[in-house]
C-alpha cells in the first residue's frame, strides 16, 4: 500500500473534513497498532512475523508528505477525468464533485434549490465575515438601518451563527460565520476572501452603547434616591 491510497481510503471513509495533520497522526496510529501487537505476541513467546516493509515505511508519517500525498491524488483525478477532487477548507480536506457535474449531482435532491442572497443580505453577510465576531449594534452601525431580518435569514441559512456574548454593557450577542459559509464561498479561512487584511483594518463607524433597557419603575426609584445615601 502506499501513502496516496491510504490517504483516500480516509478521506472517503470519513463523513467529517479530515486535516493533514490527523491525517498523519492516523497512518502513525495505525503502525503504533501493528507494532503493538508485534510487541505482545512476543511478550506471549510467540514468533511474530515482521511488520510489512511498506507498513514500517509509515512510521514517521508526516503533514507535508501528507500534503504530497495529496497533490498526486489530486493530478491522478485530474489526468483521469474524475468527477472529484480533494478540497481544503477551515476543518481540513474533503472529497468535493467538481463544479461541471454539479447539475447532475442537484438532481438527487429536487426538494433543495439554489437560493440565492439579496442583496442587503450579502452586505450584512461580508460584514460578518470581515469582522466577526461582531454585533448586532456594530453591524447596523455600518448598514445605517436595521438588519434583524437580515440575520434571522442568515441564521436560517446556517451561514451565520451566534458565537457568544460581547463584552459590553448588556452583553450583546456575537454573530461569526459557520463551517456552511467557508464551503458555500470556497474559501480555507477568512484570510481567503479579497483584500481581507486590508478591510479588516478599516476603521468602522462605532455603535451606540447596548445598554440594558430601564424600566419606568426602575427610572423612578433612581430618581428618588437621596443624594446623601449614595455617599
């Protein structure tokens, strides 16, 4: 066996993005295996057979021949003709169906039609991703209007989710974007999208404060405090 196969046997048996580095880990931890059981056999006073040369080849399996590994899996498909290819994105590698065979591909789901984003929900969506974790408040303060439908769209899309509460008096929500978003835009990272560097650096227009509403009760109990008591 050699380590390109290997590595395509895990990648189409794993229902989760795999990166190169667990990849990795995952050949060694299967030489560990053999190895151990070598070591037992003789600990029993059996006579074990040698590990096989190609399996002891894999003992210091690494990321980068990983990386190899999968470029040769990559020209293979691509020199073949294959309907596939391996992708990377923010959660590791994954078998993808190239763009041209996607037609096909949507007819096994009739039920599920593209849709595409409006336009007031892209910009809300590329403010999010440029800026995340990100508020409610600070993103309307970029739009200028309020954007509460927008982002219940996005979370049903599951391109957006909440990642937390801010810092902030009345600790607002954080939206960031989600493993759906990398894989819907074919990117790795945020780093991927265009002139990233450069717009996460622009200066946004501050939101308003997100303070806790105060209630009319509690409004006039603050007003009738006596000065002296606070002393």
């Amino acid at each position: 066996m050699e380590l390109p196969a290997i590595v395509e046997a895990l990648l189409t048996g794993s229902d989760e993005p795999l990166s190169a580095e667990e990849l990795a880990r995952l050949v060694r931890a299967r030489v560990a295996e053999a190895e151990d059981a070598r070591a037992r056999k003789i600990e029993d006073g059996e006579a074990p057979a040698e590990l096989p040369e190609w399996l002891a080849a894999l003992t210091a399996t690494s990321t980068e021949q990983v990386i190899v590994a999968i470029a040769q899996l990559n020209h293979s498909y691509e020199t073949t003709g294959r309907a596939f290819a391996l992708l990377e994105r923010s959660k590791g590698w994954k078998l993808f169906t190239r763009p041209e065979y996607g037609e096909f591909v949507r007819l096994l789901f009739p039920g599920r039609k593209p849709e595409r984003l409006s336009g007031p929900a892209m910009e809300t969506l590329a403010i999010i991703a440029y800026r995340q974790p990100i508020t409610k408040g600070a993103i309307e303060a970029v739009r200028g209007v309020a954007c509460d439908g927008m982002l219940q769209k996005l979370l049903d899309r599951e391109l957006v989710r909440i990642g937390g509460r801010a810092e902030l008096p009345g600790r607002p929500l954080l939206y960031e974007t989600t493993e759906l978003f990398y894989e819907h835009f074919g990117i790795r990272s945020i780093d991927d999208l265009p002139n990233s560097q450069e717009l996460r650096r622009v200066k946004l227009p501050e939101a308003p404060s997100e303070v806790p509403a105060v209630s009319a009760e509690e409004q006039l109990a603050l007003s009738a405090t006596d000065p002296k008591d606070a002393e």
